[in-house]
C-alpha cells in the first residue's frame, strides 16, 4: 500500500511499530536549546485509551517564578536600565535581587519607574521611607533614607565604594499595569539592602528596610525599572528578575 511505501521510506524498519519507538527516533534528531511556547511534545493521552497526541510547551506546568532578566558587568554606566519586562498579562509582582557598586563613595541609590517608550517616570510622585541599623565595632546607630513627593525613590545613602562595598538588594515590585481605577492607581515596591555606608570615611555596615510608592497614573504595561547613582556612575552590576505568576492579573 502507499501507506507502508511512505513509512518505509521515512523511517528504519524497526523504528515503529503498534507498541515501540526506537530511541534513535529521537536521538538521531537535531537539538534545540531554547523552547518557545508553541513547541511541541509527543504524549499518550491517558484520558483516550493511550491515544498520541501533542501538548505544547506554553501549556506544560512551571514554576510560579520565571526568570525574565539576568545581567552582571563591569562597566561602568550611569544608570542600570531594566526595560521591557511588565506584562499585565502574565504577572501582578516581580521579585528584583540586585547589586550595585557606585563609582564614588557617598552616593545615594535611586530607583524610578519606567515606560513601555522607554522612559523614566520623573514627575514629583515618589514617596519612599527606609530605615535600619548601622554599626561600627560596638557603636550601634539608627538609620534612615527617606523621600515625600519627590522625583525618585531613595533605596540606600551614603553608600561606600571599596572593593568590597555595594547595595546588595532584595525588592519586591508591583507596578501600575492599568489606569483608571481607584484601587490600582499606585505602583509600590518594599525592598530590603544591606551595604557599607561612607560615614565621612569611617566605613560602617548598613542594613535598610524600605517601602516606596509612584502615585502618579501611569501605565507601566512594557515598562521597566532603573537604578542610579545620585552622582557619578555605577561601576559594576549584577542582577536577576523574576516575574511572579498569578492566577489573576490584570
């Protein structure tokens, strides 16, 4: 029959049957490294008697954090430009691990918000407050870096620039995804860093804990986020971006 013509010519003798397929079906294929949601897997359909069908990967379960961004460098820049990674239509939060070593010593890390244009958000809208600890041998201090309507949020102050010395940041980001409802026209962001802060040459360790808010209503869908010293540059970077899934966004 035509049939078995067209198999016999596509595939070794003993590469299918009724209840088998060879492994060199697969193995002798070309490799793909990176997936793409409409990919396709061969599975037996357990709920039709066994029956083969295909599943796409988009559809396969994953985790609730899914990597967006990861960047480390040693160039120096004057801002840290984080675009093109909201998506109300797959994530509500994002969770930021960063670090950030300033060029100069006794700079301020600031962070803004950023449009699908891109661009950053920079009108008087910022509201930020932080505190913590600092402590040099057995001298303990209290601290805080604190902003009221300002054009920018305020993570960490003073910041040294040694060899040793950066913010080293964990931040939790829900930005403005839609506009025009009372109950969503505030992007916020709560963070945690620790650092060495200058303190006019006497070094000591710092530890902040910080909540921010943007109260202007502008869309963020496609935007992003920067960070940036007060002056000079960063001199170096890390960072990695996770969005975090939901079984609701907007």
């Amino acid at each position: 029959m035509a049939i078995d013509k067209i198999e016999s010519a596509s595939l070794a003798s003993d590469a299918v049957n009724n209840t088998n397929i060879d492994s060199t079906l697969i193995t002798a294929q070309t490799a793909k490294t990176s997936l793409v949601d409409a990919d396709k897997f061969l599975i037996s359909d357990s709920a039709a008697s066994g029956a083969l069908k295909y599943v796409e990967k988009q559809y396969l379960p994953s985790g609730k954090m899914v990597n967006l961004a990861n960047v480390s460098t040693r160039t120096p820049v004057a801002s840290v430009l984080i675009d093109g990674v909201f998506d109300q239509s797959k994530y509500s939060f994002y969770q930021l691990y960063g670090w950030f070593r300033p060029e100069t010593s006794g700079t301020t890390l600031q962070a803004q918000f950023r449009t699908s244009a891109p661009a950053s958000l920079t009108g008087n809208n910022y509201y930020s407050i932080a505190s913590g600890k600092a402590i040099n041998g057995s001298g303990e201090a209290d601290k805080s870096a604190n902003r009221w309507g300002g054009t920018y949020l305020k993570i960490a102050s003073d910041v040294k620039n040694a060899s040793y010395n950066a913010v080293q940041l964990d931040m939790t980001i829900r930005p403005l995804l839609s506009g025009g409802s009372s109950t969503i026209n505030v992007a916020s962001v709560v963070w945690n860093c620790g650092f060495w802060e200058n303190n006019s040459g006497t070094e000591q360790q710092c530890y902040y804990s910080g909540a921010g808010y943007y109260t202007a209503n502008n869309n963020m869908n496609g935007g992003g986020i920067s960070f940036y010293q007060s002056s000079d540059d960063i001199s170096e970077y890390e960072y990695a971006l996770y969005g975090v899934t939901q079984t609701w966004v907007r």
